[in-house]
C-alpha cells in the first residue's frame, strides 16, 4: 500500500497594489489594517511592498491627543504579513500620503541606507512608538 501525503502549500500569497490586509496588533483591540500601495520589486530581495497602516493606536507625545493612528509609509517584506496572520479584507485605492515618505525612502535605498521590514506589524509598531519616545525627549 502506497500512502501519498499532498505537499504543503508554502508559497506565499499574491500580493497587489490596492489590497487591505487586517494584521494582529500589540492588544486585542488594535488591529491594525494594511493597505499596498505599491510594489517595488529588487533583483536580490524580491518585492517590497510599501503599504500605510491605519487602526493603531501608537503613543505620540508630540501630538495634541498623544496618539499617532496611522503611518502613510512603511516598506514590508512579504513576511511581515505572513508573520502578522494577515487575512485579506478588500480592495482600497493606493493612499497618496505614502508618497513624500516612499521618496525619501527611495533615495536612502537607492544609496544603500534603508531597508525594509520583515517582522511582524505588532513589532514595526513597537519600534516606532520607542523612536517615537526617544525623539519627543530631546530638547528643542
């Protein structure tokens, strides 16, 4: 008797511009929500995608309510999602706002000073709010 056990699927998901991924946050009720805005794809490193999230909830002492909700640019790999159990929700048209921080970023890439993520979403966030902290206690 011959038993064949079916390969498991270890191919990653098709990613595209305009798609929402809802992603596991820090807490419960943060859960942040993912849209690609563009795909930038590198010889070496295969396709960064460069997506906005939106529905966090990060501590920003620099402004008025102390709560950042939403980053317009952050350049992923694709398994920051894969590490976030990201489950796709829909289809958006590509937030604008991603552009003056996609910009620089390019320029610091193209120059061999900027990366991108491949860790969870719930650690972006972490690293972003401690960057956050650090900037808001230097002096003026």
């Amino acid at each position: 008797m011959i038993v064949e056990y079916p390969m498991p699927d270890t191919t990653s998901p098709v990613y595209a511009v305009g798609q929402l991924w809802r992603c596991r946050g820090r807490t419960a009720t943060e859960t942040p929500l993912l849209l690609i805005n563009q795909i930038d794809v590198h010889p070496h490193r295969g396709q960064i995608l460069h997506v906005s999230i939106s529905d966090i909830q990060v501590r920003h002492a620099g402004l008025p309510d102390g709560i950042l909700d939403a980053l317009p640019h952050i350049p992923v790999i694709a398994q920051t999602l894969e590490r976030s159990a990201a489950e796709h929700v829909g289809t958006a048209a590509p937030n604008q706002d991603y552009l003056p921080g996609y910009a620089e970023w390019k320029a610091a890439f193209d120059a061999g000073n900027a990366g991108s993520f491949g860790i969870a979403v719930a650690e972006i966030l972490q690293i972003v709010e401690g960057q956050l902290a650090k900037r808001d206690q230097l002096p003026n």
